[in-house]
C-alpha cells in the first residue's frame, strides 16, 4: 500500500518464525526485495543500537487462531525507550502499555490499510511523532530495573516497617 503511493521506505523485519518463508515468498511476488531486509533473530543486546537508526516500529500483532496473543512483547518496551515511535495491533492487553495517539498507534488486528494509513499519518504529523517519542520513553521508564527494584523496595519495607532501609 505504501509502495503504491510511493512512499519510499526501508522495511527491516527482526526475528524468526514459521511464517518467514511465506514472507520471504511473498516479498519477492511483490518485487520488494529493495524494500524489505530480513535481519533475522538479534541479539536482545544489540536491539535497542538498531532501533535507535529507525523512524517506526511496526508490529501487526494478532491474536492467533487457538486464542494465544504475544502479551506485551519486550521490543515494545524497547522501542519505546529507544525513541522510536510505535505502531501496534490491538491485542488484549496492549492498554496496559499503549495510549492510542498518547505514546503510541494502536491499530484493528489484520488491517493493513490502517497501518498504511498510520504511517502516513505520522510521516504528515512531526508535533504528534514528537509527542509519542516523549510520552513513549516515559512510559518504558516505568519498566526499568531500577525503578522496579526501588518499588519493590519501597513496598517491602512498607510491609516490614523498615522506612528507608536499603536492601540492595
């Protein structure tokens, strides 16, 4: 869709699964193999170093056929301390991370267009990317080590009545 209305992109995919042979298939029946790179599975140490050279993350998720969905993935939480602004489908859950148009796109699950339509939305709207990059870095602090051990902390001295004791 964004090729067709020529939108010049790079589309990097990250990771591995049964599906990838369909995926490599269908790219070159679309003739994109100048647009889309398979890196393959990546180390979780070198994740945030590419995300950071990306303008997007895109992840379609989908709740699969048997009801299983991918919770809240770690990538997101990635990319959002990385920066970069995201574009996710709608899966149960994902509320508890995303603000739609807050720090983040949440879009219907198995929509392309509103993916296409997201993207360019975004290309035509820097003060809002600007926002989701802001509000998105925020919200993944939430999820650092050291915050959680400090509330991990802070509660168990409140159970303990130990105030102020430094347990790590």
């Amino acid at each position: 869709i964004l090729v067709d209305n020529k939108i010049d992109l790079i589309c990097d995919i990250v990771g591995d699964g049964f599906e990838m042979p369909n995926l490599k298939k269908r790219v070159e029946e679309l003739n994109l193999e100048d647009k889309v790179n398979f890196h393959g599975y990546i180390d979780n140490r070198d994740l945030p170093a590419l995300l950071k050279t990306h303008n997007l993350f895109i992840s379609p998720s989908i709740r699969a056929k048997g009801g299983d969905s991918e919770g809240l993935p770690g990538t997101y939480k990635e990319a959002m301390a990385s920066k970069v602004p995201l574009i996710i489908g709608n899966v149960e859950g994902i509320e508890e991370l995303i603000v739609d148009k807050v720090n983040g796109i949440i879009v219907p699950q198995k929509d392309s267009k509103a993916i296409a339509d997201s993207v360019i939305f975004l290309m035509n709207h820097e003060d809002l990317v600007e926002k989701l990059r802001y509000n998105a870095y925020i919200k993944a602090k939430e999820y650092d080590w050291d915050n959680i051990t400090l509330k991990f902390e802070s509660l168990f001295n409140k159970l303990t009545g130990n105030i102020d004791h430094k347990w790590i």
